[in-house]
C-alpha cells in the first residue's frame, strides 16, 4: 500500500493528518470538563488530558476509547480555539504537529488562538491500530495488499466497524464540549480537510471559521480516483512550467501517460543498486508507477526533480533510472504505526466508502459489482489513462473488507455560513485544485487561494510568504489574494539521463577531459535532487545508492558522496554543501564543495563545485566549466 498516495500530508517538514467532530448522539450525557495538566514533566504551557469517548455511540457494543489531547494557550489577545487536523487517515494530529516543540510557530501563524491537537481514534497515543504487515509492505501487489487489508480487519477485530470519518468527527464534538466551548475553528490539511468539512456538515451550528488547505472531498473518495486521474496532466503540466523540464523532456504529461499505460500492460522489472553493495530487484506496474513515484511527486522534492528524466529514459529504452526512482520512493514512504497508522487508514477508508457495493453485501459478490461499475465507466472518465487506472482508487484496496452493518454517516448540514480559507497547490495530485474550486464553492464565505509551484500540503509548501501572509490576512477579516506569485521548487527537475559516457558533450575542454566535466555537473545535480528526495520523504533516508554505484549521505543542509556514479564509468566522491547568497532563500537548492573524481573512463582529479562552475585539475591540467 502507498500511503502517501491517499490524503498523507507532509507539512512544515512534519507529517500532518488529521479526523474529527459532533455533537455526541442523542441519549448520552454530555462530555465532562477535561482535567489538563502540563504534559509529563514538562513545566511549559503546553497541557495534556485524555477525554474518554465510546467505542460505539449507539450502545450495542460496550466499550471506550480515550483520547489523548494537547492544549496550548493562545498568546496575546485571545480570539477563539483552533483544532488542528492532520491527514491520512491515520496520523496522530497531537505527535504530527507536536506542539511542545513547534508551538511558537503555530501560535505565529494563528495569533490569539488557544490551539488543539489531538489523535483521532486509532492512532497514536488514541488506541492505536496495528497491522504489522500492512505496516511494512508499501510496494504490495494490489492483490497483496487486499489479502493484506483482510488480515487487518481480522487483527482488528470487530471493532474495526467504529472508525468512520462520522466517528472521528464525533470525537472532535466530544473534545470541544470537554474544553467547555461553544465554537471551534478548524484547520484541516488533506484528509483533515475531509473531516473538517464533514464536521460542520454535522455540526454547523459549533464552527466558528474553516481553513482547508488540500481539499479532499467530505462525501469521500470517489472509489475509483476519477477526479486524480482526469486532473493529473493539468498538475503534471504545473510542475514544467517555464520550461523547467525543457532540458529533460518536451512533453512531460504526454511521456508519463504514454509510460503508464505502457507498464500497466507490461510491467518492468530490472535491477538497481543497494546502498551496501549489491543490487534489489524492482517490479513497477502502471499502477505501480501512479500511485507511487507520479502522485509522490507532489510532496517529494527530489521525485518531482527526478521524473521527468526518469520518465523520458524509461521510453528510450533506459530503465534503471525510473526503477530506481520508484524502489527509492517505496522505502522512503514506509512510516511507523505511531507516525500513521496503516490499520487506522484501512478502517476509515474502508468503512467510509462509498463503493459500488453496500457494506454488508458479501465479499464473494463484490468482485463482478465492481468489474460492473468500472465497464460502466464513460470513455474519458479515467482522464488519459486505461480503465485498469482505477486501480489506485479505494474500491480495489477495500474490496475484500468484511462486511459489516450500514450505520450513519456524516450529516447533510446546511454547511455553516462562517469565514472559509481554501488553499489549492497547482500541481497537487492527490487533492486536485478543482476539489478546493468546489469546496469553496458551497459555502457562503468561501474564499479561493492557488498556489502556483506548490503540491501537496500549502502552507507546509510554499516557499513564499504569500500563503501565510494570506491567512492572517484572512484571519484579521481582510481579504486574502486569489492567487499566489509562484513558489520556487526546493530542487529543479534535472537534466536528461546521459545514455553513456561516450554520449556526453564535452564541456569546458576536449576529449576526455571534456566529457569528464560534463559528468560531474551531471552528477552534483542529480545528487542534489537525491538529497531532496531523502529530505522530502516521510522516512529519512540518511543513505541512498547511486544509479551505478557509490552512496550520497545526507545530513541537515550537506551530502556527501562516496564514488556516487550518473555516469557509468565515472566516480565522484567529496563534501557538498547548501550554497547560502546574501539575501534571500537559497532555493531552487544549489551545493558547493569539493569533490575528487575517479572511474574507468573518467579524467581523475580534483574539482572545486561553485554556484556556478567547475574547476580544478583533471589528469593534471587546469579545467573549467559551468557547473
């Protein structure tokens, strides 16, 4: 399973999540005050105190849940309470955006308000959900992963029928009467814009304003990702805007749909390097590659730099670089349970639907129900991609879930008619801008922003003030722009992937020399998007291996590089560093350093890497040449 390609959010370099809220169900008592005192041994004002909800709202089934709560008080002149929602489903919203540590940041960005974090129902410090298997298997065949699903449930237990968005969104209510308030904001982030929604659809009357920043629609997910698909090539485009991609490819969208329905109808495996020596064989189907590495781009700086080239070198018969992609991007996604929990996400997802079966119609008579519903599909319904796309949808990964009674969902409002913030990146691929177009849409006070430049996740995105500044704007009852100046990218998409070293142009000086220099640039700059792929991903990887060999060792801001090799035949091994200028942000990221090279075909020697050039002695005489 690819959690990152559900409604996982990566924000302010944190994972973020989030579900919630309601009025507890007729016929039971009220929440009791919350008894919050500071967390642990900590003296700080952050405070912590467990409200006790039940398992089952209706009764039938005995049981409680407690929640783990976090309250920081609000600095200043206080304006309300903020609910802070992460996404998933299945992160822990209190370890997500961790207060303790990242309180000063948030009380910045919402002055005056006293903010709440807590984990939904199955994660975290919440009862967590645990599917060891489901939990360490992101690159599950989707066969795999529905066996692997139906073991969940069993590990679960019947208990598994209580984790709906309805559930979390009863937990929010139950919260906010334990805090002994009548209204709450909300901000919501990817699956927390879902809950966030769905929250003021049951209890409208208890919101005081909604931010939502990556719309994911509150009746669901489509169950077979229509709204993804047919709005992937407008986010796809986004990403080579200007030109960025032109040194890679000239029709970005057109090669990675020509890709996809390639592998889907032949999938490809090869072999990539391991960063202990050795090699990892890689399958990748057109699923595979959609709800990986495609979607993934829109949160992973170093994939979004990395695709383009990758893609146009799969289509020229040059594989190794899109395996390596995808297998770097499969074991840079796998989270702890504590971090997201896979066993919550199924639970949620599962139960929620809606699918073109009910919930208690029996698993053997699902699988022609949804072959059904996907014949039935019109022609373009899957945007540019075949019927076998809808894969990626959670029909398929929800198919063998047990069945189970209907209970009832979220409510049907009127949605509250209160100030509305929804931000929109351009090149979001999981929650597509036109979502947050809809959502704004449908309420009175909607307001619109579109970040150009930015994926998944705004404000943890935006390398610009532009949606920060929006929001206090928005917060103060000023009117927030309608569209941002576009973000720059953590890492620019590089170059095409040299198709040997005898094909490089020689820069700088003839012969070998020449080409030598060329394969250095080459490198430093894929090296440098490998960095951001390891810093962007939800599992840091501190050692990746290079496409031919040799390792790039990230830490904080610098990488080095052990015989790290682009370029069969030619190693770089040295220290690189994140160029700082005088002013401004250091982005798109560049690095500067030393490195030596080495290899069979390569010049040896010693080359300084500048913002700009290369220089230095190859095979002993002096070389120069744009970096």
């Amino acid at each position: 399973m690819r959690p990152v390609s559900w409604l996982v959010v990566r924000a302010r370099g944190l994972l973020v999540v989030a579900a919630f809220g309601a009025l507890l169900a007729p016929g039971h008592a009220a929440a009791a005050r919350a008894a919050f005192a500071p967390c642990g041994t900590s003296s700080g004002a952050l405070e912590c105190a467990t409200v006790n909800v039940p398992l089952d709202r209706s009764g039938a089934t005995p049981g409680t849940v407690s929640l783990h709560v976090e309250r920081l008080g609000a600095a200043g002149t206080p304006r309300g309470v903020m609910f802070l929602i992460a996404g998933g489903p299945g992160q822990a919203s209190a370890g997500a955006f961790d207060l303790a540590s990242n309180g000063s940041q948030f009380r910045d960005q919402f002055p005056g308000y006293t903010l709440i974090a807590f984990d939904p129902r199955g994660t975290g410090r919440s009862g967590v959900l645990r599917c060891p298997e489901l939990q360490s298997d992101p690159s599950a065949s989707p066969a795999r992963e529905q066996a692997l699903v139906a073991k969940c449930a069993t590990e679960i237990g019947s208990p598994r029928a209580f984790y709906s968005t309805r559930d979390h969104a009863d937990d929010i209510d139950a919260v906010r009467q334990a805090l002994g308030v009548d209204k709450i904001a909300l901000w919501g982030t990817s699956y927390g814009t879902q809950l966030s929604v769905a929250y003021a659809l049951t209890y409208p009357s208890h919101v005081a304003r909604l931010l939502l920043d990556s719309v994911a629609d509150a009746a669901g997910r489509d169950p077979f990702s229509l709204d993804d698909l047919q709005q992937m090539p407008k986010g796809l485009a986004s990403l080579c805007s200007g030109g960025l991609c032109r040194a890679a490819t000239s029709n970005f969208v057109g090669e990675v749909v020509k890709l996809a329905n390639r592998l889907a109808a032949h999938p490809l495996t090869g072999k990539v390097p391991k960063p202990g020596g050795g090699t990892v064989s890689v399958t990748v189907s057109g699923a595979d590659f959609l709800s990986g590495a495609v979607i993934d781009s829109d949160l992973n700086a170093g994939i979004a730099a990395e695709l383009p080239a990758a893609v146009h070198a799969a289509l020229q018969g040059r594989s190794r670089p899109i395996l390596r992609l995808v297998e770097l991007d499969r074991e840079t996604s796998v989270t702890s349970t504590e971090d997201l929990s896979m066993g919550l996400l199924a639970a949620t997802v599962c139960d929620d639907g809606p699918f073109p079966w009910q919930p208690e119609t029996p698993i053997s008579e699902r699988q022609a129900l949804l072959a059904a519903a996907r014949n039935a599909l019109a022609r373009g319904a899957t945007g540019p991609f075949g019927k076998w796309a809808t894969d990626i949808g959670p029909a398929a990964l929800c198919l063998l879930w047990p069945p189970q009674a209907r209970r009832s969902g979220i409510g049907s409002g009127p949605l509250p008619n209160v100030p509305v913030l929804v931000l929109a990146g351009e090149r979001d691929l999981r929650t597509p801008a036109s979502n947050a177009a809809a959502i704004a849409g449908r309420f009175p006070q909607g307001r619109l922003l579109t970040v150009p430049g930015v994926g998944h996740s705004v404000l943890g995105a935006d390398f610009t003030t532009c949606s920060g500044d929006a929001v206090k704007t928005w917060l103060n009852g000023g009117v927030p722009p309608t569209r941002c100046p576009r973000s720059p990218m953590l890492v620019n998409p590089i170059g095409a992937f040299p198709a040997s070293f005898g094909a490089l142009r020689p820069a700088g000086a003839a012969g070998v020399r020449g080409r030598t220099l060329t394969a250095v640039a080459k490198t430093v700059r894929e090296a440098a998007a490998s960095w951001g792929l390891a810093v962007t991903g939800f599992t840091a990887a501190r050692t990746i291996a290079g496409p031919y060999g040799g390792v790039i060792r990230s830490s904080g801001v610098t990488f080095s590089l052990s015989r790290y090799s682009l370029v069969p035949g030619v190693q770089v091994s040295g220290s690189l560093h994140l160029y700082r200028p005088g002013t401004g942000l250091p982005l798109p990221a560049r690095f500067v350093g030393t490195v030596r090279v080495s290899g069979a075909k390569a010049a040896h020697g010693q080359l300084a890497v500048g913002r700009a050039t290369l220089s230095g002695r190859l095979s002993g005489r002096k070389v120069r040449a744009r970096a």
